[in-house]
C-alpha cells in the first residue's frame, strides 16, 4: 500500500516536457531570435556576453562556450 501512494505522489511530481526532435526550431535558429509572444525586446545594452564556437549544429556535436559579466565604470565605482 505504502509502495503504491508513492509511486502514484512520484508521478504526480513528473512534468510533460515537449522538445523538437530535430533539435531546432527554423525560424528562431535563423534570426537568433526566440519569438515569444507578449514580450519586447531589451532596448538598453546586455550587462552579459555568450559567445559560443559554432551557431549550427549536429546531433552528437559538443559545442563550447563562454560566459563574461561586462560591466560599466558606475558599477565600480560604488
């Protein structure tokens, strides 16, 4: 009885995730924007820079990249 009410709470906790099984989605990869609705776009300049070493892929392909927090002189002067 014990085993049933927690399988059945474990299965209450799992989340349906849909994802594209060709692993892109055209018309974001080729603007590099993700269309969502009901959300503008950031008009002042990013604090954040992303840079990876490939814009496509493969499937098994490891692509790399790196993180950097660009940051202003106000920011370090306080």
């Amino acid at each position: 009885m014990h085993v049933a009410i927690l399988l059945l709470l474990c299965v209450c906790c799992v989340r349906r995730v849909t994802a594209y099984p060709d692993g892109q989605v055209e018309d974001s990869c080729q603007s590099m924007n993700p269309n969502h609705t009901d959300f503008k776009s950031q008009i002042s300049s990013s604090l954040y820079k992303v840079s990876v070493n490939s814009t496509t892929f493969t499937p098994g392909q490891t692509i790399t990249g790196e993180g950097r927090v660009l940051c202003s002189e106000w920011m370090l002067s306080e």
